[in-house]
C-alpha cells in the first residue's frame, strides 16, 4: 500500500520536523510565565488617555519593585510584570499607573503568585507529564495484550510512546517559536495542553492499531510474507475514519482558536497542532513503524 | 410491523425526553429565559455555576504556619481554620465562596495551604484584609512590683498614664479559646461576655489566675486593654467573664469577632489572581460563539458527508449537548475558560463515536447486508474501537483532575463528562434513531442516503 510502500518518506518527514522542533526548543527556549517562575501580572485598561511608556516605566522602577516590565496591550492596556506583590505593594503600582488617577483606569487582571507556589506547580506539572505518559502506555500494552504475533504487545506501546513523543514535541517547538516571536509563556494551559495532545493522540492510534488487530486476528498464518500487507490494507480501510474523526476536532479547535475566549486561544492552537500532527502520526507514522520493527524483527530470525 | 411500530415509539419517546431536558436547560438560565423571575425555585437554583475566570474574582492561597501545633492536631486546626475563614466570609456577603485545605504532602506540596475562591467580589483588597485579619486575644497579669509607669503630660495639662508596660504577656491567647458567647447578667441585666477555653487554655488560665488572686489580669484585644477585672479566686473550669460598661451592641460584635476571630493559626497569603468581571463577561461570550460555530462546522460536515446517517448523528449530538448542559447544571460543575474548551472538544470526540459507527455500517453495507444487519453490525463492531479510544482521554482526565488547581479542574471534568456521556449517547441514541430507519426499503435512493461521500451506494462486486 502506498503509505507502507513509502515509509522511509514519511519516517524522513516526521524526523525533520522533530529535529527542527528540538532546535527550536533550545534555540528560543520556552519562557516560563508567572505560574510556574512566581512574580506578578496586573493588566490594565485605561477609560480614556494611557500614560505614555517610556514615563510610566520611570515611575515604576522608582517603585522600588526591582525589575518591572511594561508592555503595551491593545490600545488603551498596559501589562506590568514584575516580581509577586504584596496587598499594599500592589495598590502603590496602582496608584502609580493611573497617576494618582488622573488617569483613570480598570484592572482587568492581577495575578500574584509566590515563588513556592510556583515551585509546587512545576513539580506538580512534571509528575502529571510522567504519570499520564506511563499511564498511557500501560492501557496500551493491555489493549493489545492478545496480539502478540509477530509483533508483540509491548511493541505497539513502544511505538505509540515514539508516536506520543512526536505528537507533543512538534507543537511545543512550534510554541517555543512563537514564545521567541510573540512572547507567550509557558502556563498551567500550556501543560494541560500538552496532557490532552497526549490523550487524543493516542485514542487516535487506537483507531488504526484496533484495525490491524481485527484483520490479524482474522487471518490463519501471520508471518513476515503478509503482514506488511494485512497493516496496509488495515490502513487503507481505516483512512477515511481517521481522517474523519480527527477532521471533526480539528474543525472544533479551530472554531475556538479564531471565536473563543482570549485566553485560551494558545491554549486552543497547542491543541490544534496537537490534533494535526497526531493524525499525520496515526496515519503515516504509526503502521510504518509498525510494518519497519516487524522486518527488522523477521531479519534477525534468519 | 410491530417492530416497526416498536421502534418508532422508541424514536419520539427518546426526543420527547430530550426536549424536556432542553426545556430545563432553558428555563433555568438567566440569560436565555425572559421570564425567569418568575420561574419555580427549582429552575432559579439550578444556573449554571461560573468559574472565577468567567464571572470574575479572586483565588487566594494561604500558607498556613503550623510550626506550633502537634502532629497530631494539625488535621483538626485546619479545619478549624477553614470554618473560622469560611465564616468570616460569608459575613462578607460574597455569593458562594469556596475555601478549602490543601493538605502538605505529595500533591499538595510542603505548607499546609488554604485556599480561597471569591467569585464576583468587586473588592478584593477588602477581602483579603478580612481574611487576614487576627483579633489577637490576649491575656496579661501584672509587671513585677516596682516597674515605674510612664507618663506623659498632654499639650492641655493632662496627664496621659501609659499603662502598656504594666502588664506582661503571658501563654494565655486566642488561640485557646473554645468560644465566646453573650450573656446577660442576671443580677444587673448587663451584657457580658462569656469565654469558654479549651482544654489547654481551660489549664493556662487555672494556672494564671492560681498566681494571681488579688492582682489584676488585663484581657487585650488586638493590642489594647478591653477589660482588667481583679481575680478573686483560681477559676478551674476554664470559664471567664468579661463584664462591664459594654453595650450590648459592643458585646455582641465583641462575641462576633472573638468566635469569628480567633484564627487557630497565623496565615500569610501566598498568592493571589484577580480577574476582572469584564473580561470573564466576554471570555463568556466568545466561549458560547465558539462553541456554536463549533457545532454548526460539525453538523453540516455530518449531513453534507453522511447524508442521512449524518443527520440522525447531528439529531444525536443535539441530544449529547442537551444532557451534559443539563448535567453541568445539576452536578452541578463550575464552568471556567479552559471548561468550555473542554465541552468543545468533548462535541467532536462524541462526533468521533458516531463516524466510527458509520464508516462500520458503510462497510457492512458495501459487504452485501441488508440496511438493518448492516446497522447492527455496525454498532456491535464499532464499540471495542470507541470504548479504547475514548478511554485514553479518559485517563488524562482522571489525571489532570487530581493534579490541578480549581480553574484546571473544570477542564477535566467537562472534557471526563463530555466523553462519558458522548459513549452513552452514540451507542444508545443513535442506535435508537438508526433502527427506526433500517426499516426502509432496500431501494438505491435508500442505500444512497446510508453511503457517504462520494460513492454512489452501489454493492462492490
């Protein structure tokens, strides 16, 4: 079948886009926002004149607050980043910004966190990462306990861990780029992000490996002469419900990156990026891998 | 014909329900019924609940400082803490506040943390010095003999007598006392004020008040005196009584303070995350569009692509929309930004079970079976494939619900119902409508409508 016959392309593909993925990754870096470094976020929106930036940045390190960064946002806001405040502090940069209201304005947000607060969520966020991939890969090894031959159970959990790896490495690449470019900041919706790529992509592999097991099943003798075969036809048959059924969360995701709220739109398009390579996954990448260990498995045994 | 007659039953018995649902939906929510004032209490009760990031407010954390208490009774103090908190917020007027321990420990961290969710609260700084707030109790006897007073002489010729320095604190606090309450003496009619310690206070005081029979013991509330009566003989039983010149205005806001404030431990506030009203209005409204323009996106893929099958899916996902609403509003589940993304994306995973289905019928069909085999072929085969996919979203639900923060918890919990439910809805509600259809004729303009795409419904030879 065409996508087996072509494996070495597609497996070509998918590793570039990995590698350029882990380059971005550590060329622009992933800035981490204030969840997990702790510091504090106040978003303001002003009724009528904003003060302008290179004054307002002045009168802010006069604060005494130690670094504080200022950015514009939209017409009428200002962003202040700084370190976490406390109740008084917070009121003073307040004061500050609307000059003693002269000019006044309307906190949209504020957000104060603690360093050991940030602390505890980093290493929350990395225990779920390693829990839910271990998970994962555990439902997977007992979904295809019965289909050991040729290739045995806990193959399909290795490839569906490359696939994962995949799946959550090409999207975080493509935010570290737009972390460098457009200034977004790794937060908890970033890491609940990446948990649902995790989840989806695989339920997505399921659709295909669940195929390959039926048609295996069906057959008498299972050996290296059909098995590249029985996946591509597996393949073939599952096409258009895999496509489909990833179509269908991807026309929803995308229906929330351009309509739904504001801060969830990054949080939107990782999932979205999630969704596209996971399919590219499902479809081109899982079955090869598949078909590729079962030869070169074939080719030590002889 | 009785089938026939069987299943079409089956069919408006499942709509007439579900209109029925949608109709509490409706009824229920402010915003979309006109006359909601006047609705039975059960619809007013039933609104759908809005996380902070939707309704604006704030979340704080507090550490909580349980370096002075035992082990062993660190569990108890705070849940103290938490109803002294949760107390003192109501008192606030705020509209369903949520305070809750987060235990030290793996998940929780290293602190004792409490954490505090104000919803809609327009003054948060307010808030937050009302939690914090401590009406330090204090109980104090009297300086050494010989400790010379401090005096001062005002600018009218008054002599101003400090007298802080005459009492020295002792181990006597707040912290022990069990409760206050109001009483009204019954010899004078004078309001008092009753102290009752615990057990540990209960032997502080027997010991304080041993030692100082005939001298003074100054009660201090939040640093100055409010009360120094003589003690006239060791009180066992832990019982004190603060009487004189209050008002029984002053001594029931006194009994107030003392019962809401003493906070069994000091809290500091870690952090804290305020959203405006005005930016969770929108973030309301453009969650609702998105999810509306979600699902008009889905239904015309379904009828455009699957034809008839596809509006009998789209039939079932009005249907799936209907339920978790509904269930959202009766759990009930506390709806935040990421929430709705999660609902979102439950709409096209509960699409994903009935493609599934569809594309088994398709193939069933092609294969040679009549519509109705090939119907109940379909959803017979199709369920393994459904119930492993939908299982790994599942475990990251699971997942991300016990590790996350209130506002991520929302998250997993629509995303958990939403697949939950979109199970229930394509094997059963679907099935129910297909059925009622599999009765058709073997025409092709039958078997054209049950293909899909770009095949004609021709049988493959």
């Amino acid at each position: 079948m065409f996508i087996i016959k072509n494996k070495k392309i597609f497996f070509i593909i998918s590793t570039v886009l990995v590698v350029a993925s882990i380059i971005s990754i550590s060329f622009f870096g992933l800035k981490a926002g204030i969840d997990f470094k702790g510091g504090a976020l106040t978003e303001v929106v002003y009724d009528q004149t904003r003060p302008d930036q290179g004054e307002l940045q002045k009168s802010l390190e006069n604060l005494g607050f130690g670094s504080v960064l200022l950015q514009p946002t939209g017409e009428l806001g200002y962003i202040v980043k700084s370190r976490d405040l406390t109740d008084e502090e917070h009121n003073l940069l307040l004061e500050t910004l609307s000059n003693n209201n002269v000019n006044a304005l309307q906190e949209f947000n504020f957000n104060s966190i603690g360093p050991s607060v940030g602390q505890e969520l980093t290493r929350k966020a990395i225990v779920a990462i390693i829990l839910v991939s271990i998970a994962i890969i555990l439902f997977i090894a007992y979904a295809f306990r019965k289909v050991s031959k040729p290739v045995s159970s806990w193959r399909y959990g290795f490839i569906a861990i490359v696939t994962l790896l995949h799946d959550v490495l090409i999207p975080v690449g493509i935010f570290a780029a737009l972390s460098h470019y457009f200034g977004a900041e790794v937060d908890t919706l970033f890491v609940v992000a990446i948990l649902t790529i995790l989840g989806l992509s695989v339920s997505d592999t399921i659709v295909v490996f669940d195929r390959i097991r039926e048609n295996l099943s069906k057959e008498v003798k299972v050996d290296s002469s059909n098995f590249s075969s029985i996946v591509g036809n597996s393949l073939t048959q599952s096409f258009a419900r895999s496509i489909n059924t990833s179509l269908t969360l991807i026309v929803v995701l995308i229906a929330l990156v351009f309509f739904g709220p504001v801060s969830i739109k990054y949080f939107a398009l990782m999932l979205t990026a999630g969704m596209f390579f996971g399919t590219y996954s499902s479809i081109f990448l899982s079955s090869t891998l598949l078909v590729w260990i079962e030869e070169m498995q074939s080719k030590k045994t002889i | 014909m009785k089938k026939m007659i069987k299943k079409i039953l089956l069919s408006l018995i499942v709509l007439v329900l579900a209109g029925g649902v949608g109709l509490f939906v409706y009824k229920s929510e402010y915003k979309l019924n006109k006359n909601f004032g006047a609705e039975k209490a059960f619809f007013q009760n039933n609104q759908f609940r809005l996380g902070l990031d939707l309704s604006g407010g704030s979340h704080l954390i507090y550490k909580a400082d349980v370096s002075a208490v035992a082990p062993g009774e660190i569990e108890d103090s705070m849940n103290a803490l938490r109803d002294v908190i949760e107390r003192r917020v109501n008192l606030f007027g705020v509209s369903e506040p949520v305070v809750q321990v987060q235990k030290a420990g793996f998940i929780g961290g290293e602190d004792e943390k409490l954490i505090v969710d104000l919803p809609g609260i327009t003054d948060v700084d307010q808030a937050t010095k009302m939690i914090g707030q401590t009406p330090l109790l204090e109980f104090k006897i009297e300086a050494p003999e010989g400790t010379p007073q401090n005096a001062t002489v005002g600018e009218d010729g008054k002599v101003n007598v400090d007298l802080s320095n005459q009492f020295v604190s002792t181990d006597l606090t707040g912290r022990y006392l069990k409760k206050a309450i109001l009483e009204f003496s019954s010899q004078t009619q004078e309001p008092t004020v009753n102290l009752q310690f615990d057990e540990t206070g209960t032997k502080l005081f027997a010991e304080i008040t041993k030692n100082n029979v005939g001298k003074m013991v100054a009660i201090y509330l939040d640093g100055s005196p409010i009360s120094t009566p003589v003690v006239r003989q060791e009180i066992l039983d832990g019982q004190a009584v603060i009487s004189g010149s209050f008002t029984p205005v002053e001594a029931k806001q006194l009994v107030g303070r003392l019962n809401s404030g003493a906070l069994p431990v000091p809290i500091t506030l870690l952090s804290k995350q305020t959203i405006g009203a005005s930016l969770g209005g929108s973030a309301v409204k453009a969650g609702v569009k998105a999810g509306a323009i979600g699902f008009i996106l889905i239904a015309l893929f379904l009828v455009l692509w699957y034809r008839l099958p596809g509006l009998i899916a789209v039939i079932s996902l009005s249907v799936f929309v209907i339920i978790v609403l509904a269930l959202f509003k009766l759990i009930p589940v506390t709806l935040t930004a990421a929430g709705i993304a999660g609902f979102i994306i439950s709409m096209g995973i509960a699409v994903d079970a009935n493609v599934l289905i569809f594309e088994r019928v398709k193939e069933e069909l092609r294969g040679g079976r009549t519509i109705n085999d090939a119907v109940a072929q379909g959803f017979t085969r199709a369920w393994s494939s459904i119930r492993d996919s939908n299982t790994s979203t599942l475990i990251t639900a699971v997942i991300l619900f016990w590790f996350g923060t209130s506002l991520i918890k929302g998250f997993a919990l629509t995303l958990g119902i939403g697949v939950l439910v979109s199970m229930l809805s394509a094997i059963t509600i679907t099935k129910v409508f297909l059925n009622t259809l599999s009765f058709m004729s073997e025409s092709k303009v039958a078997r054209f409508l049950f293909s899909s795409g770009f095949s004609n419904g021709k049988i493959k030879n």
